[in-house]
RNA sequence: UGGGGUGUAGCCAAGUGGUAAGGCAUGGGACUUUGACUCCCACAUUCGUAGGUUCGAGCCCUGCCACCCCAGCCA
C-alpha cells in the first residue's frame, strides 16, 4: 500500500501540474502512468445554435486545461445531424469563442471523418459487431425493454455479414428510404445500461448537409461518430457534461472496436446552471423565433452575444468561471457572483462618466449667468487621467437625488435648506423650488461655494452627500437611448424599472456630457446614479459603452414562462 | 425502482484518516468628492441520515434517504 501512495506522489511531481479539481487529478493520473505525455483537449459544439454562458464553462475547462498542460484544444463542430444543424452558426460560434480569448489549434468538422466512419463501421459489420436492422421506430423502442427488463434481439440481429455489408452499402448508395433501416451495434439488449442494448451507429436521411452536400444519405450517430472524430485527432481527453456520463461505457466500445490506440478518454463534469436563467438551447431557440426578444444577441439572452452586448467582459466572464468551480455535483451558481466579476472587473478599468436619466433642472443662483467653467474629473478613482466637463449656472441631477423635504435623518442627498457636493464640482446649498400651477417640480434654485471647488486646498469642508450631474448646456435633452453595449442600440420606454430589483449596486459609474456632444443630433440623456459603466477600452465619441452587471432577467424570466 | 451519478453554510466549492480552505450572498464597523469602491470583523462544534471500524472519520465499511441522468433512427 505504500508503495502505491509513493507512486501517486511522484507523479504528482512528474506532471508538473497540481491539480485543482477532479479532471486535472484524472490527467495527472494518466501522466504518471505514462498513458498519455501531451495533453490535447477539443470543443466540440453542435452548430445548432449560439453559444451561451453554460457553453463558455465548456470552453474554459477544455482550453484552460489544455493550456495548463502546456497542450492544445481544437475546435471540432459536431455536425452529424444535417436536420438540425445550420452553417449560420458556424462563425457566430468562432466569434464567440475568439472573443472570449481562446485560440483553438485544430478546427475541423465531424463531417470531415465522414468517410472513415464509413469504413470503421464496415469494419465492425465484418468483426460481426454491428447489423443492419429493419426494425421500425416503434418496434426498436418496444424490443429495447424498459428500464426494468431486459430487451430483446431484434430479429434482423443475426443476418450474415455479407448480407450486413451489402445492406449498410446500399443504404449508403440510397437504395433504401429513410428510417427503413439502421446500422445498429451489436452488443447486449439485456445490458443494464439501455446505451449499450444494441445502439444505432447510423441512420439514413436523404437530407443535404452544410458541409456535405448531397454526398451521404446516412449519418453516424454521435455515440459512433463521438469516439472516433475525438481518436482521429488524437484527443487524450475528451471532457463533457455529466449527461454523457452513461454513454461512456459505448463510447470505449466504440474506440476499443475500432481499434484505436491510444484511446481517448472521456471524463464528465456538471453542467452550469445560473440562478433566474434558461440555459436550455431550445427555450432560447423559442425566445427568438418567436420575437420574444431580439435575436440571439438580445441583451437579455444569456447567449455570449447577449452577455457582450450587455457589457460583460471576457476577463469578467472566466473569472466566473473559475470561481464557479468544477465539480460533479448538480448545482445552480448564484447569478450574483456573474455580476460581481464584472463589476470587479469594470471598477479596476471603466472610465467614469456622467449623466443623468431623469433630469431635474438645477440653477445656481450665484454662480455668474454665461459663465462656464471647464473642470476635470479622473478617468479612474485616483487616476491620474482626467477627462474635461463644463460647469455653468443650469444644471441637470438625478430627479431622484432631490426631495424638498428629507424623508429620513439619514437622507445625504438634495433637500431645501440642505448642502451636497456636485461630484467633481461644488458644494452647494439648495435655497428653494420653483414649482408650476400643479405643484410640480420646476427648477432646483441654489447657492454654491465658490471656495469648495473640488481638488481646492481649501475645499476641505466634508459634505456627506454628493451627487452627479450634468451641464444643461452641454448635455442634449432627450428620451432614453443608449448606445453602446449593454443596452445597445436603444431601450423603449423607462428601462429602470426592467431593472431586477435586487440589482441595487448592480450598476455603476458615469457618463457625461461629453458624449452627448459627440451625439448633437440625437436625443440623448442618461444615467441613474452612480449605475453605469463607460467601459474606457470600447470608449469612442461614437459608440458609447455602457456596462451593466445585471441585465433585464426579470422580464426575461416572465417572457419564458409564456412559452 | 435496472444501471449510472451526486449529497459539505442561503449559493458555489476545497477537503484524499489528524480535529471543517476560499468565493458569492448576508450582518456589523471604518473610510469615502456619489449611501459606490476599498478595508476590517462576524458567519458550519459539523459534512444527507443511521450504525460500524479506529486513539481519532467529512474522508474507510454497511444500511437507509433525497436529488439528477439513461428507454431518440438528438447531441
């Protein structure tokens, strides 16, 4: 017993790798043995749809493995059903994958081993391990069993192999129509395990395909074409999600048949699940074909589009995912800490800017009229950088930051009588409203200090509340729009309120003035409080990023249910 | 109720016989030119459960319970 624990011991040393979950134990395991010596990992999406946040976990493990192990990944797009697949996705998946930073060595198509999965399935038909049967549908599902009982030989099971090989040809040549015959291995239909009861290796569709075209009418099943594509290309381990977990028991019968050596192998980890989202493709396939939301990149999806469109970053997307974890349990990650890797992510690199989303006039009474001053505001908390903003006598705050009568004696903001500071401006002091015949809210008048002027030495004074603003004169009026990521190309109507509400310090950062200027034109105003960020690396007068760390899921949410 | 899996805090998750890491969330405090950020502090006498082995068990053994996956010519 020693002796095997001194062994596993040195190979920990061999690898050269401290593992830091199950699948690097399992590969330091096949190390140290000297079963495998590079690592190679793939990624191996059906072309069926876009990539979504339960796909980029995939990609992490795949990439970031191979990449620990000083290996590769390669990009293999499983296109064995030609009915569901459609090139449409092919780029939209490598863009994806390409703006998540991971570069794949090998890109490949199943298709491409079309042919030797021909020939490998001739060859299991001539070692008498697969058969053409007749069966219908319906038949097969009855002669399967149940989960209880056995199933039992289909009839057509022990026909010849001549008969075997002419019939798989033929299937091939087209001579016989869809779903009158399948290939079918040839293993045990009284096997506990309902994958192994004599699975399909191939079924005829007289269906073209995206890569194809119109040379093959039948098509390998993933549980044959699987193994052989990942053993072809020298795959050492093929990691998937825990579903498949019961199919690996076929998926060895199948490299070992066709023997394959090495043998690739596969090892499966739990899927991600987020708190308030659907991660099924086929509910995001609903959601946008019936106009639920705008198309795959609708910021709303949790599809790596959507995510970006929404301000996610790369950086803060992996480190979700490395914070997630791996493991073998069935589990749904809070969404939160989705959104706290972004914001960490943004406050150490969005630029902060301002604006406001409902304005509420502001003037400055003592502040002389036509004057306007340039002020400068840091790009970053204690950056060096800074950008220019204009102050004058008319202002815009936040509606919200204001309240003629403080609500509680904890109320740091605006009230009358009450001082805050303009963030990066003054500090003033609100002397009354003005109000028109209903009673509403006109104008904000104040005083402000002129010897609090932000970075002044004598600015000392302490206020507890400041406040973002913008200056009237500068800033355009305007509807909710926004440009940029997050919200992209526009948001109807008050989008605050399709806010999640527990999203209260989901939002930060600015925008300013600035931007709207770039914008003359437009209509264009924005920003609550403190909520936005600027992303400063996509920043450019014309396309104005905004990041938000929680999206709109609640409406999300209710539009699923509605399916 | 056949086979395959999984159960550690509100949510993830380390832990590989020596006395329960870490993150998110939450609560409290400090700081603050946005009630943010940042920083401190607190947060499992207990690991699904009942037994057993052991000087010692989250880790080993046995039984039980719960949940997930498999009966596509989907992947």
């Amino acid at each position: 017993m020693d002796e095997v624990t001194e062994d596993s011991n040195i190979s920990r040393a061999d690898s050269g790798v401290k593992a830091s979950n199950f699948i690097e134990e399992f590969i330091n395991q096949d190390l140290a043995e000297g079963k495998v010596s590079e690592i190679r990992t793939r990624f191996p999406p059906e072309p069926n749809g876009y990539l979504h946040i339960g796909h980029a976990k995939a990609l992490f493990i795949d990439f970031s493995i191979a990449e620990k192990y000083g290996g590769k990944c390669n990009l293999r797009f499983d296109d064995t059903n030609p009915a569901k697949e459609d090139e449409e996705y092919v780029d939209a998946i490598m863009e994806d994958i390409r703006w998540l930073g991971y570069r794949w060595d090998k890109l490949a198509y199943g298709s491409d081993y079309f042919d030797t999965c021909y020939e490998l399935a001739m060859k299991l038909i001539g070692k008498g391990l697969a058969y053409v049967d007749d069966l219908s549908k319906d038949e097969m599902r009855e002669y399967r069993g149940t989960l209880t009982e056995p199933g039992k030989n289909s009839p057509y099971r022990d026909r010849s192999m001549e008969e075997n090989l002419r019939l798989f040809r033929e299937m091939k040549e087209g001579k016989h129509p869809e779903g009158s015959k399948v290939l079918r291995a040839k293993i045990d239909m009284a096997s506990p395990n309902l994958n192994m009861r004599d699975p399909a290796l191939y079924r005829i569709m007289f269906i073209s395909h995206h890569q194809t075209g119109d040379k093959w009418c039948i098509y390998p099943m993933y549980d044959f074409a699987h193994p052989i594509q990942d053993a072809i290309e020298g795959i050492t381990h093929s990691l998937c999600s825990l579903e498949y977990e019961a199919h690996r028991p076929l998926y060895d019968w199948v490299a070992e048949h066709c023997d394959f050596d090495p043998r690739p192998r596969q090892i499966e980890f739990a899927r991600l699940n987020l708190t308030n989202t659907v991660m099924s493709k086929r509910y995001l396939r609903a959601l946008v074909e019936e106009g639920q939301v705008d198309g795959w990149d609708d910021p709303r999806m949790p599809t790596l589009c959507g995510l970006r469109r929404r301000g996610y970053t790369p950086e803060a997307i992996k480190d979700f995912l490395a914070r997630a974890g791996i493991a073998k349990a069935d589990s749904v990650v809070d969404a939160g800490l989705l959104e706290h890797c972004l914001r960490e992510d943004l406050n150490a690199r969005a630029k902060r800017l301002m604006g406001v989303t409902r304005p509420l006039r502001l003037e400055i009474e003592n502040y002389p009229e036509g004057k306007s001053e340039t002020l400068f505001m840091e790009n970053l908390p204690g950056s060096e950088e800074k950008h220019e903003i204009s102050f004058s006598r008319d202002l815009y705050i936040e509606e919200e930051d204001f309240s003629e009568v403080p609500p509680s004696k904890k109320y740091f903001r605006l009230y009358v009588g009450g001082e805050v500071r303009l963030k990066g401006a003054y500090i003033i002091k609100c002397e009354r409203v003005e109000k028109d015949e209903a009673g509403n809210i006109l104008k904000v008048v104040c005083t402000y200090d002129p010897l609090s002027k932000s970075g002044d030495v004598n600015a000392g004074r302490k206020i507890k509340g400041t406040l973002h603003w913008v200056d009237a004169k500068t800033a355009l009026p305007a509807e909710y729009r926004i440009y940029g990521s997050l919200l992209t190309d526009e948001l109807e109507g008050d989008f605050k309120e399709r806010l999640n509400p527990d999203s209260k310090q989901a939002l930060k950062g600015f925008i300013e003035p600035e931007i709207k200027k770039a914008k003359a034109g437009e209509q264009f105003q924005l920003l609550r409080k403190g909520y936005f960020c600027a992303d400063s690396r996509d920043f450019s007068p014309e396309r104005v990023v905004l990041n938000m760390s929680v999206g709109l899921r609640d409406t999300y949410t209710k539009q699923v249910n509605n399916i």
